[in-house]
C-alpha cells in the first residue's frame, strides 16, 4: 500500500504533455476474481484518498489504467459541495481528508439511466487540474451500477452532489476532463481570483486546447 502521487495536466506554469496524452486513454475493465496487483490499486487508492483532501480519486489519477474509483459514499449537507469543489481544486495538497472514512470502491461503474430533464449547472474542481473550477452541467438524477470492494455488484440511484462526482470520475476512467465538452461549460476561472492567476490559467487552458484538438 502506498500514498500515490496524483497525475497532474500542468504543475504551475508548465503544461505536461506526456500526463494529459495518459489521462485521455480510456482505461481496462477490471476481471474477476480480482488479482492481487487490483488488490494493491484499490489499497493505493484507499491510502491516498484518506491523506488527500478530496472528494474521490480515478485509479488513472494515480498511475493505473484501470476502470476503478474510489469517491465519497455520502453527504449530509448538500451545501457543502461548494467547500468541497475548491478543496479538491487547490493547488497546495493537504494532508488530511475531512471525509477520510466516508468512502465506496467502484469498480466497472457504469451509468444506466439518466434524464435529460434534469440537467443542473453547477461547481467542479478536480485534483489533476490545479487552481481551476468550471461551471458545468451534470445530470442531477442517475441510476448506476458497479462492482464494490467485496467485487459485488451494485445497483443504486444518485442524486445531487454525489451524482456530479460519478460522473467526474466516470469521465476521468473513460478518458474525458472536466474542462473537455465545451458545450456543456458555461465559465471556467481560477480558483484564486486575481488578474495575475486569470492570466496564468488562461495562458494554461490555452495550450491544453491546442494539443486535445
């Protein structure tokens, strides 16, 4: 077991080519019985979750190319989603998660029914793209299915907060960022509100469209 370092699209300044090429592969679906190295990502993924101030990890945010994800199992106050968006989004690690228990594995998860009426705009940060939110558009209300640590499978429905971080995280094991479907963006800012940041993610932003085209 290991405290894994995440798989980041730009570190400061600098934009990593090689990590964005890896984080828009789709990854592998997990056979049963698991093996042991499965055993070892989701172990890693378990450690780096409880260490990391976050709201879920994709097994590809830490190096294993793997449809696996480990993310929140519940949440009492919907408004706290807001709090939690920006920690996932900021740009210094904090060693300590605040929801280090409160965890579900998801294995093969996929997403079985949606409604395209219930479509809500909200608030995304994510740990591989530091120092930047979206305003985006999730189904509010889905039906999933996946596999659990046990390797049983799972049927429940989603809603609100814990809708939008399967989604997140689905995207992530199918190769997709949150600052990808433009169409379903309505702004996108730095976490850091100031002039000197506007310029250094638009700078970003920039480049990391130039090479996804």
């Amino acid at each position: 077991m290991a405290i894994k370092d995440i798989v980041k699209i730009w570190n400061d300044t600098n934009i990593s080519e090689e990590n964005i090429k890896y984080l828009k592969l789709k990854t592998k679906k997990v056979s049963f019985p698991a093996s042991d190295f499965i055993k070892t990502i989701i172990n890693d993924l378990i450690e780096t979750y409880r260490k990391i101030s976050c709201a879920g990890i994709a097994a590809n945010q830490i190096g294993y190319d793997y449809q696996i994800f480990i993310g929140m199992k519940t949440i009492e106050d919907e408004e706290e989603a807001e709090e939690i968006e920006k920690m996932d989004s900021s740009e210094s690690v904090n060693l300590k998660n605040p929801y280090a228990d409160n965890y579900e594995i998801y294995i093969n998860p996929q997403i079985d029914k949606f409604d395209n009426k219930l479509i809500k705009l909200d608030e995304e940060g994510c740990l591989s793209i530091p120092g930047l939110m979206v305003s985006r558009e999730r189904y509010d209300k889905i039906k999933i299915r996946y596999y659990d640590i046990d390797e049983k499978a799972n049927k429940t429905s989603l809603s609100g907060f814990l809708s939008k971080l399967f989604q997140h995280e689905l995207d992530h094991l199918n190769g997709n960022l949150m600052i990808d479907e433009l169409e379903k963006i309505e702004k996108i800012y730095p976490l850091e509100s100031s002039k000197k940041s506007a310029k250094k993610y638009g700078n970003l932003f920039s480049q990391y469209q130039k090479l996804v085209k």
